[in-house]
C-alpha cells in the first residue's frame, strides 16, 4: 500500500525526474519507464530517507537505471552488427 508520504514524494519529484530521464535518453517512453522503475525501486528504503536527501536518492536510482539502458542499447546494436 502506498502511504500519503510516498504519494507527496512522488508528487514533488515525479516531473523533475522524468524531465532530467527524457534529456538523457530524448525518448518519452523510456524516460517514463525509467522515472516509473526508479520510484519503484526507491520506494523499497524510502522510509529511512531524510527528507532532504530524496532527490538525491531518486535521481541515483534513475543513473543506475540508465546506464543499465545504454548498455543494454548498445550490447543490442553490437548483436545487430
């Protein structure tokens, strides 16, 4: 169950960390796939997080996520070679 807390979060961060995916990956639907997958995996310790470090915490969920889809990307198009 999401809590109110979580939902104001996600309310606050939400735009901002999807607009910080779409200029890195200039693709609206992997930008939301991965702002989506980084709360997802945020919101498993979010509860330990001091309020002014969930930003913090957010956009690193988001970097492992797209470095994981650039290799991702790439390994394909060397298959594709």
């Amino acid at each position: 169950m999401i809590t109110d807390e979580f939902e104001a979060i996600y309310r606050s961060h939400a735009d901002n960390l999807y607009r910080y995916c779409l200029y890195y990956l200039k693709d609206v639907e992997k930008a939301q796939d991965i702002t989506y997958q980084a709360f997802l995996d945020f919101y498993k310790y979010y509860e330990t997080v001091t309020s002014d470090t969930v930003l913090k915490c957010l956009v690193c969920e988001a970097k492992k996520l797209l470095s994981n889809s650039q290799h991702q990307e790439l390994a394909r198009r060397e298959a594709l070679e």
